[in-house]
C-alpha cells in the first residue's frame, strides 16, 4: 500500500498536539476532514497546512478513530508489517531472554503494532486482532508470523468484546495445526491447555512472574482464589505448601486439576464462588493470592469497583493467619495502583498494613508512559502488623 494511494486525513490541532506529544490515539473530535469512502486500514495524516504528522490504522466506528503507526513516510505494506513483527520476536528473544519461551511476542501500541496480541503458548501462536484498523493488515501480520517462527498450531482468537465497539463480529478458529490443544510449560510447572476453550488468548502470560514470586514466597497453608488455571496455585504447591484452589468454572478447575496430575502435585480444588467461600469458612491461611477478572471495565465502573476491592480484601484479611503473606491483583486498566492500595487499604479498616512488593506484568507485556492504563496489571504483597 502506498502512501500515495491511502487516504489522507487532515487533524485538528489538538490531533496535531497529541501525535507531538507522542499520545498514540486519534479521537474523532481530533480529526477535521476523512476522504468520503474511507474504510478501515491504513491512513496518512497531515495537519491543516498539510505538514505530514505520520501513519495510523483507521478504525471508522472506534471512539479510538486512529491509531498511530509510524511518524515516518515509508509505505506501510507487508514488509514493514513483517519488519515490526521481527522486532518484537527479537526483543523477547534475544534482549529479554525468553529465548523461545512462552510469552507475549506482541503486545499493542507497546510494539507498534496497535491492535495486534500474539502469545507464544509452548508451540503454538494465539492471535488476536481488537480493531478494525488492525484487522486490515492481519493478513500481513499472520504471513509474517508463519514466516518466521512456522508455528505447529496458531489459533485466531478474535473473542475480545473491544471488537464489538469496533463494529467486527466475534470469532475464533484453528488456522495451522491438527488441535487446539497445547502444552506449555511456566517455571517448571507443565500446563495442557485447549486454546479455543481459554479466555482471552487462552492463558494469563502476564501473571507468570507473579506466579513463580509466590511459588518463593507462600508457605504453610495457602489459598489461591479465582484461581483459574491454578498458575499460583501449583507454584505454590511446587514450594511446598498445602494448598487449596476456588474457581467458579468447571473448565478451569478441569485445567488446573489435570495439570496438577501431570505435575504430580497435590492441590484441593474448590470450584464455588469466592464471596461465597470465604463466607462458608473460618479457616485461616498463611499464604493468600486473591486474582479477580476486572471489577472495572469502564472508566464510568471505578467506584463500584473500589467498593468491591475493598470488600473483597476485607473478607481476605479475615482470613490471614498472623504473620502471613497476601497478594492482591487487579487487571482493570481504569483501577490505577494507587487506587488498589486505597481500596486494600480500606478493607483492612482498623489492621495496620504493610507493604512489602508492588509488581505487575512481566517485561514481554510493555506499557506506554502516554497512556497510563496500559500498565493494566497491578500486584501488591502485604502482611498485618501485629497490634
């Protein structure tokens, strides 16, 4: 595609501002003038004297109207898109030391390549394309990956409700491969995993350092609550301790009891609605790890999501054996860390807290300093001090 034959979209000086400021999105009060016929893909940008601003994927019916690609002039065409995606394998490979390991190999605007999420899950790809503007070269982002890494199985995992917002359907299909099916291994642990059956890519690669720091840390008796697959759950197990997984899905209790077999590992998996848990049990833990899915998936949702973190670590703290170790996480991208603390902190009420690690993704899940949501994942380890 060259820049010659894309349209060109003339920006408002706020858009102007924003592409200076290094902000990676164009809204649509941004831009002044879009060609009539201008579907989804890639476009040029220019300001009202048309002094050319750089390249975007443009996404007609997003709030998130054009994702920015590049401030140079170079024709985006496959071979760019292929370079890009080198680049990332690269850094996880060869800068990050992952060295052919699961991971995220690509992660959004953090890349380059806006839109775009790939997980390597042992040998096999997961893909996923979140907007229209993506979606546009996601033929030229799947022949790169068959072309430098020739996946045994690549899964197309266009679940994700943001495409919804971007007038696309949701789907998922087998692309290489004779299975679904995968096994991959996180820090010593084997996990088999059905890839079309798993939420968001499949698998939470971004916990995998979190769950190897509590594979160190837990001892004695511990809980792991919305436990999923159980990546803390047998990490903790592996180190010793007698744990016990809550989960409301069957299939996740299925993984995680399944991967405990194979790992010759002793866990009690609960499946039960954690509220409802922690209700039933007046057992005390010395190792708590309390991961929930988003309790904010608005900006609108933050409130009544503080509410709910602070009553969830409030029912968590009850059961806390004196001296021990609990981790609390939240993956809302609107929920900031300071926000979690607060919220931690309020359910304590009258405990005296201390804080011993703040943690997050690992450093195949890159954020963007412009957009302070992209570091979505926040962990805290705390301990109760004694009275």
């Amino acid at each position: 595609m060259s820049k010659s034959t894309i349209p060109i979209l003339i920006l408002h000086p706020r858009g102007v501002k924003r592409i200076r400021s290094a902000f990676p999105w164009l809204y649509p009060q941004d831009v002044v003038r879009i060609p009539d016929g201008t579907g989804p893909g890639v476009v040029g940008l220019v300001d009202g004297s048309s002094r050319w601003m750089g390249q975007g994927l443009y996404s007609p019916d997003s709030k998130l109207m054009v994702r920015v690609l590049t401030h140079s002039r170079r024709t985006v065409d496959s071979t760019f898109i292929e370079e890009r995606v080198a680049a990332a394998i690269r850094l996880r490979d060869e800068v990050l030391g992952y060295g052919g390991r699961s991971c995220r190999l690509i992660h959004g605007e953090a890349d380059g390549l806006p839109g775009v999420v790939v997980d390597r899950i042992g040998r096999a790809l997961s893909v996923q394309f979140l907007t229209a503007g993506s979606e546009a070269i996601s033929q030229w982002v799947l022949d790169a990956l068959e072309k430098q890494l020739s996946p045994e199985v690549m899964i197309l995992k266009n679940t994700a409700r943001a495409r919804l917002n971007e007038g696309l359907d949701t789907f998922q299909k087998l692309l290489t491969g004779e299975s679904s099916k995968v096994r991959y291994s996180e820090a010593g642990i084997v996990f088999e995993v059905d890839l079309l059956e798993g939420q968001k890519t499949g698998v939470f690669l971004d916990q995998a350092d979190n769950h190897a720091l509590m594979g160190r840390l837990g001892r004695g008796r511990a809980l792991d609550l919305f436990s999923y697959q159980g990546g803390f759950g047998l990490a903790m197990a592996k180190g010793g301790c007698d744990v016990t997984c809550v989960d409301s899905s069957d299939a996740a209790i299925s993984t995680l009891t399944q991967a405990a077999r194979i790992n010759g590992l002793t866990v009690k998996a609960i499946k039960s609605d954690v509220m409802e848990f922690l209700r039933s049990t007046e057992e005390l833990y010395d190792t708590i790890v309390c991961d929930p899915p988003a309790f904010a998936k608005k900006r609108s949702h933050v409130p009544r999501a503080m509410h709910g973190y602070a009553k969830l670590a409030s029912s968590v703290l009850d059961h806390l054996a004196p001296g021990g170790l609990a981790m609390f996480c939240s993956c809302s991208s609107h929920v900031s860390a300071d926000d979690l603390l607060e919220a931690i902190r309020q359910g304590a009420g009258s405990r005296r807290l201390s804080v011993l690690m703040r943690t997050g993704a690992g450093p195949d899940h890159p954020s963007i300093p412009a957009v302070p949501q992209s570091e979505y994942l926040k962990c805290f380890v705390v301990r109760i001090l004694d009275t």
